[in-house]
C-alpha cells in the first residue's frame, strides 16, 4: 500500500472530480447541484399533478412515478445515452445527457417526496384557507406550500446524498466525476485499493455531513429556513 | 427522425438467448446479494439495539460508512482494490471462478446489508419495550430474546420497507455492468452494440425490469398477507394516502 498517490494527484481528484474545475467538462458537485434543483421544480409538478382531482392529470403522473421507479437508474442513463442521438441527429455532450437523465429520474422520486409533504398539511389548514375566501391556486402558493416544503426539508436533504452517490453512474457513459476521475487516475497508477479507498472516505465525507444534519433537523423538528 | 424500427430483433439469432441469459445472472447475484444483504442487515440492525455500548458502536461504524458511500465505488473496490491483498492461490482460484461475479456479490450484499439493518433496526424500534422487558424476566437470555422473540415480530412488521429494499437491490444489481457482469443491463447494451438497435434493446431490458419488480412486489404482499400479526399492523384500502 502506498498512499502517495493521493498525494500526488490529489488536486486532479478533487478540483476536477469532485467540483468539476479542469479541463474535462466533469464534476460531481457540478452534476448534483443543478440536478436536485432542476429535478425539484420538475418534482413538485409531478406531485402536484398527482393530487390533481383530475384523472387525466393524476393517473398521467403516477404512470410516470411507477415507471422511473420500477427501473434501474442505469438503464434510464443509458436510454439518454442512445436516444437523443437517435431523436436529434448528433450526440450531445456527456454532462447535458447525464444531467437529464439525472433530472428526469430523480423528479419521480422528489415527486414522492413532495407528495407525502403537501399530504402532512393538516386538513384544518386548507380549510380555514377555504373559510378566508382563498381560491385553490393562491391558496397552494401562500397557505400548503410554504408548510409542505419545510416538512420535506429533511427527506430532501437525503434524496440529495443519494443523487450524489447515484451521479457516480455518471461514469459509465464517459463523465468525468470523482469515480472517473479515480479510474484515470487508477489507469496510469495502478493503485486501485488506494485510490477506491479514498474516493469512498471523500463520498462517505459528503453525505454522512449531510445526513447528520439532516436527522438533527429532523429530531428537533426544527426547519432550517 | 428517421429510425428503423426492427423488433425482431429481439428474438432472431443469439438475443432471445442473451436477454434470457441476462436475466438468469440477474436474478441470480440479486438473490446471493440478496442472502448477504439479509444476514448482515438482522445481525447489524439487532446489534443496533443491543444493551451492548460496544456492539452498537461497531454496527453503527457498518452501517455509516458502506451505505453512505455509492454503490459503484463499492464494485470498484471489491473487483479491483480487494484482490492484489489477498494470498496469490486465492487470487488464482477467484480468475477462473468469475471474480467478477462474486465482487458484485460482495458490493451488494455489504452495501444493502448496510440499508437493511437499518430497515431492521425501525422495525425492532417499533416494537414496544415492554415486550423485550417480559422476555428477559421470564429468564431468556438477550441474545435469547432477540431470536425468540424480537426478530420473529420485527421482521414480520417490516415486510413493506423490506420489499422496497428489495426491489433496490434487484435494480441496482445492474450498477455490476461497470465490473462487466453479464447481467441483464449489460445483455441489452451488448445487444445494442450487435444489432445498432438501442430502442428495441433498451425497451426489453427496461420491461423485463418492470415485470421483475412488479412480480417480486406482488409476491410480498402475499406473504405479508400470511405473515401478519392480527393487530399490529394496520393496512388495507386505508392505508395507503
């Protein structure tokens, strides 16, 4: 074992996998931050749509959370991979496939999330919001979602370390995130336990941080807004 | 757009083989994941709870840092950084013995052993003190308890969120494609590269997977069904909002 190979390549680990600084179009940050907000505007769509009252809204959303969760992510990365080629004539760079697939996958899962937060509104809420005369839509943007969105603030925190470590699938089409960055690392080095070894403490860093906090948001039932 | 639809081919030549070969391997480092997964999620998630500071502290230290870190890097490391430290007449046998194979066992059995003690660990979490209280005082051992009593409850409580694990673990068995087990996935993607069909590949794949998990999923509500503890668990058309 020789840990000087961190050492050595360090900076190309980090700036370029982890934040996405370097000459590759890469970054795990860079892939997970836009996914989770752009997957979340999608997300809060689809859940919304799937307490619509209307069957042609609902029954369209919950086919489209059933589908995305009953298939597995590469699969979904893959389908990205080949079909916007197909559809549009040219390939597009790794970072814009991966990141829709990315936000078209985890929008099924927000959609969850933001389901099971609009549903622990209590009931008495909308109707006091019905007794002062709101209307449904003003009555969603200043009364429910406000108090939806600080009841979910946990569990999307921790669909967020997961679509940090699920953009490590990134890899496999080509992106370079901190496990491709590791392999070609590994690839000039031959240093895989090394290597594995400290991509998965820099991981474990990321969203063990993240879930402490998460689960003391949770116990205190405090918001962090 | 102007692509060719060809679905059969799907089923002409060596594909229909392939995909059925595909599934096989699938099913088959789900289920060893799978047993993997389920032992060392009751040992972990029972040690958990244990009145044992020491137990619980290396359960914890488990759990933290395998699910917490992607199951990718996990496949990597089992495949490629484990081997070189192990005694060269293991390193052997593992090269003609589909290494690959049982690293993906390995990555997903550890790493969802890991999701499931804690899936495990709410389970006995739910089941009210007094229970374990009464088991102790009428002489049974804690380990005695736990089997007898504990476990039998906990893991008939948690049928549901095991089930979804489950079904987690089935669909991130394709996650082994990356260390190229001849799984389902990595059929489809080999079929693309043969016939240049990705739509028709991707589709079987991607509707085998469904039927999979659909099929898994109604077979646990079945045994949840036969299982359950008249009482303790509240379910039916109200249970779900």
């Amino acid at each position: 074992m020789d840990f000087r190979v961190i050492a050595d390549n360090f900076s190309f680990l980090m700036l370029q996998g982890l934040i996405g600084f370097g000459s590759f179009a890469g970054g795990t940050l860079r892939l997970a931050l836009p996914a989770i907000v752009l997957g979340f505007l999608l997300g809060t769509f689809i859940g919304l749509a799937r307490l619509a009252r209307l069957s042609w809204v609902s029954v369209p959303a919950k086919i489209y959370v059933e589908f995305f969760r009953g298939v597995p992510l590469v699969m979904v990365i893959f389908w990205f991979w080949f079909i916007i080629p197909t559809l549009l004539g040219r390939s597009l760079p790794e970072y814009f496939v991966a990141l829709t697939a990315f936000v078209i996958f985890e929008a099924a899962y927000l959609a969850e999330i933001v389901r099971a937060g609009i549903q622990s509104v209590p009931r008495g809420q909308v109707e006091a919001a019905t007794a002062t005369g709101l209307a449904r839509g003003p009555m969603m943007r200043y009364v429910i979602l406000p108090q939806a969105l600080r009841n979910m603030i946990p569990a999307l925190l921790t669909q967020f370390i997961v679509l940090l470590k699920d953009t490590s699938l990134a890899s496999i089409i080509g992106y370079v995130d901190l496990t491709k960055a590791a392999q070609i690392v590994n690839n000039r080095e031959i240093r895989p336990f090394e290597l594995y070894l400290f991509i998965a403490v820099i991981y474990w860093l990321c969203s063990y941080g993240m879930s402490s906090y998460a689960r003391r948001l949770e116990s205190t039932g405090q918001s962090a807004v | 757009m102007n692509y060719q639809f060809a679905w059969s081919v799907l089923w002409s030549g060596q594909t229909g083989a392939w995909l059925l070969q595909g599934v096989l391997v699938t099913l088959q480092i789900s289920a060893l994941g799978w047993l993997v997964a389920v032992v060392l999620g009751i040992l972990a998630g029972a040690a958990r709870t244990a009145p044992i500071a020491l137990l619980r502290w290396l359960a914890a230290a488990y759990v933290e840092f395998f699910r917490n870190v992607p199951l990718l890097v996990w496949m990597f490391f089992w495949y490629f950084g484990t081997p070189p430290l192990l005694p060269h007449a293991v390193q052997e046998w593992l090269l003609d013995h589909s290494a690959e194979f049982w690293a993906g066992v390995c990555a997903l059995g550890v790493y969802h052993g890991a999701r499931f003690s804690e899936v495990i660990r709410a389970g006995i979490r739910s089941i009210p003190k007094t229970q374990f209280e009464a088991a102790v005082s009428t002489g049974l051992t804690v380990f005695q308890a736990y089997r007898l009593i504990i476990l039998p409850i906990a893991l008939r409580l948690i049928i549901p969120p095991a089930t979804n694990e489950t079904l987690n673990l089935l669909k991130n068995s394709s996650v082994a494609l990356t260390i190229s087990v001849a799984e389902l996935t990595f059929q489809t993607r080999q079929i693309e590269t043969y016939t240049a069909k990705a739509f028709e590949a991707l589709a079987a794949g991607t509707l085998i997977y469904l039927a999979l998990c659909l099929a898994i999923a109604a077979v646990m509500s079945q045994v949840e069904r036969r299982v359950a503890i008249p009482g303790m668990i509240a379910r039916g058309p109200s249970g779900e909002l």
